[in-house]
DNA sequence: CGCCGCCTTGACTCCCTTCAATGCGAGTGG
DNA sequence: CCACTCGCATTGAAGGGAGTCAAGGCGGCG
C-alpha cells in the first residue's frame, strides 16, 4: 500500500497538456512500447536515454543529474501526460527513477523525431511543449539563484498544491532528499524550511507528505519577500 | 572605439550552428526586418518579445529577468547566429539588451513558427536547437545550485575561452554585474573568484576585460573540486 | 519488539553577502 | 596637460544564511 496521488492535472504543462499524446496515438501508429516501473525502479543512465523519449502514462517520475562527488540536481518531476529524456548528449551523469509505481510508454527516438518533423500539428505542439520547459527552467533557474531557501520551499508547496488544484491534504510524492536536490539545498534546510513554515501557521502537515495551506496569502508572501530566518 | 569580440564562433551551440540561419534565409522569404542596437540598448521589456522571435547578425545580447526587488537573472548571452525570445507568457520582467553594438534580425512570431512547423527540415533543425538549449540551461541550474563561487567562475572563463576558441587574451564582454547575474552571485564574490585565480598564478589578465589562462589543468580542477576560500 | 529508512532538530562552521571605502581608466572641460 | 568626474572594478570588515556533523524521533514492517 503506498500514497495515491491525484491524477487529474499533470505536475507541469497545465496550459499544454495531452493533445501531444492524443495527437500522438491517434495521427500514426507510433505507439511506443509500455513499461511498468515499481516505485523506487530506474528507467535509465546517461547514455541509455540516447535512444528513447519518454511520456509518462500514469505515476510520477523524476529526471536528475549526478556530479562526481554524488551531489544530485533534479532537473525535474513530470507525471500523466509528461514527455521527457528529450535533452542528449549529456556530459553529466543523467538518470530517471520512478517516484511511485508507474507506467511509461517508449518511443524511438529517431523514429518520434522524424514523425513530429513531417506532421505539422505534431511539430507545432512539441514545439509549444519544449518552449514551455525551457521557460519554466528558466523560471527554476531564477528561483534556485536569487531565491533563500524559505522562498525556494514556500514556491515549491505553492506549486504542489497548485498542480494538484487542492488547498487540502496535498500530496508530497517525493521525498526530502528529492525536493532538496529538486531546490538547490539540503535536506536539513527543507526541513527546517517546513517546521517554519508550520510554526508560523501558515500550513500544517497531517503527516511528512501530506500538507494543508492554512494562509495562502503568507504563503504567496513568503515567495515573494526574501524572508529570512528558517532555523 | 570598443572592444571588438572575436565573431568566428558563436557563444553557444558549437554543434548546433547556423544551418537553422541559413535554411530560414534560403528556405522561405521570411527574412525579418533587421535592426540595429548601440551598446547598452534595450531590445524589449518583457510583453513586447510576444510577438516577435530574434536572431542575432553581429554583436552580443544578453537576456535576463528581473525580480520586483530588482535583482536580476542572466538567462543567458548571445552572439551571432543564435536564435533568442523564444520563451513566452513570462510572469517575470523579461528584457534583452544589447552588450554591444549589435544587428538583430526581428522575425513575426506567428510567421516564423508557422513556416517551421510547416517544414520539416527547418523543423527538425529548430527543434534540435530548443534541446540542446533546453539541455545547457539544465547544466546551468546544476552549476547554480550545487557549485560552488569558484567553481561558478571558474568555468564561466572556461566557457567564454572554449566559444572563443582561445587561450590567450579571450575577451570578457559583458560587466562584473552581468557575470554576477548569470552565476548567481554577487558582484564582490566575482571580483574575489578572479583575484583568486590570478593570484594562484592559474589566469592573467591584461586589463578587467581581457584574461589569458596560464594553467588550464588548474582551472579545469577549479571546476571539478569543490574548492573553497574565494577570499 | 526491534530494526530500518526517512524525517526532524540542535550546535557549530563557513562561504557568501552586505555595507563601505578605495582604485582605476576614459572622457571632458578648463 | 592636468584636474575633475563618472562608471566600473577591486578590496576590506563584519554578519548571517545555509551547510555540515551528529543525535534523536517516528512510522512501517518483519
């Protein structure tokens, strides 16, 4: 038995959602092959993602790098409708792992690539979908240079809850590890960032992953004000 | 009289060059409108880049946001042959400006992505641009959040010599604040970084603008190691 | 119960920021 | 030609936010 999260909404791409993947099954038979991964399972290193892009079809994946000295960055989390393994020719240590367990359709990349360039429609919402990615980097980009680590953390909740359109028991799926390497800090840090943020009544937590927003306009404060203090 | 840049190479995109440029100009009429920029002139401000896609002719252009308590992002610079404003509905100020004097090839958004969409071998090119972009970004979160100031620095001289194809006497640009902007870090801490590295006999520089690499090994271990003690 | 993984909290350190002053080169005008 | 100014770059001192190291706490499962 494990947390089930809401499927309704995508993590990210609310504004260019599915019709990628309707567009995808329906104009040609592409249709990658299935993979079923357990939580915790790789789908692939570095190298391996040469050959393949991914869409997730249900569960929730993460997507990181590793430096030598084994410190992690996650590039990003995507769930049900999410293509990615789209970046190549990765100097860095490149992997994705499944969040929860999950089911992942394949393509060939060569195959997908040559598909999308020769169908109009198909080109034009992929373009839209790796136009939309590079902002929101972007976006993270910002939040992980100039942002403290109060605001980098409020953000992230803000974001969750908004992916997930609830205020109440919103669903954490990843761990602390994660979202520390999600955000550019320490799992100590997010710790603390959350017991503050408790404290301070601005949300409450029925259990490590499950958070509710008690003040949503403290909380939209604290991402925009370079609030201190997290110890 | 300014410093002149070298422009045989572009600052990014080494592998995925001009051919995008040329297919565009050969390809289709689509030829923007070109217009001209001193140093320092602003191209757009944030809702203007909706309409339009640019492409750099001759000069280097930075692109950035700002934060409402003024700090700022560097997203990114460039130079000649690079494609930028390609992100849209940005929350964030968004502006581009010009570092130096520049020509800027203005392309109406929705004509330009209608003529790629349309054919596949512009298509297929622009889309390999976004990901790689897409993926260089990624590396730079990376270096944000898990670098340290000298490894930020350190490989930000790396780069600029690597674009520039030089050792001695590459050509830094853009200012300390720009450099600041696109590390993460402030002003001081770059100052400091590249008085370490020339008192450590590892760069030289001839003036504020112009650095020669002494000893590449050094510099390359900056990047790796966590080195400490900027001051 | 007792182990195990994940999360939380505390104390201390340190890198980077902040604040402030000085240096330096180019352009200007007396 | 030199004094003056203005913007940018450099250096110094002090303080703080996040990292590091280390010790529990909590929940699930055998």
């Amino acid at each position: 038995m494990q947390f089930e999260i809401r499927k309704k909404t995508a993590f990210h791409d609310n504004k260019a959602p599915i019709a990628f993947s309707d567009a995808l099954e329906t104009g040609l038979e592409l249709a990658g092959s299935l993979k079923q991964l357990k939580a915790g399972e790789t789908l692939y290193f570095e190298a391996d993602s040469d050959d393949y892009c991914y869409q997730v079809v249900s569960g929730v994946v993460k997507e990181y790098n590793t430096l030598e000295d084994g410190r992690r960055q996650v590039a990003d989390f995507y769930s049900e409708g999410d293509m990615f393994g789209l970046s190549e020719h990765c100097e860095q240590l490149h992997t994705a792992e499944a969040l929860t367990a999950s089911t992942i359709r394949c393509y060939p990349r060569a195959a997908l690539m040559q598909a999308i360039t020769a169908t109009p429609s198909l080109s034009s919402s992929f373009l839209q979908t790796l136009m939309t990615r590079l902002h929101r980097t972007r976006e993270r980009m910002v939040m992980i240079g100039r942002m403290t680590a109060m605001q980098r953390v409020a953000s992230f909740l803000s974001r969750l809850a908004d992916d997930q359109s609830v205020r109440e028991d919103v669903q954490i799926v990843m761990s602390r590890q994660d979202i520390a390497d999600h955000l550019g800090l320490t799992i100590e840090t997010v710790c603390r960032a959350l017991t503050a943020l408790k404290r301070e009544k601005i949300v409450s937590m029925k259990s490590a992953r499950v958070f509710t927003i008690i003040n949503e306009d403290a909380l939209e404060a604290m991402v925009r004000r370079p609030q201190k203090r997290v110890h």
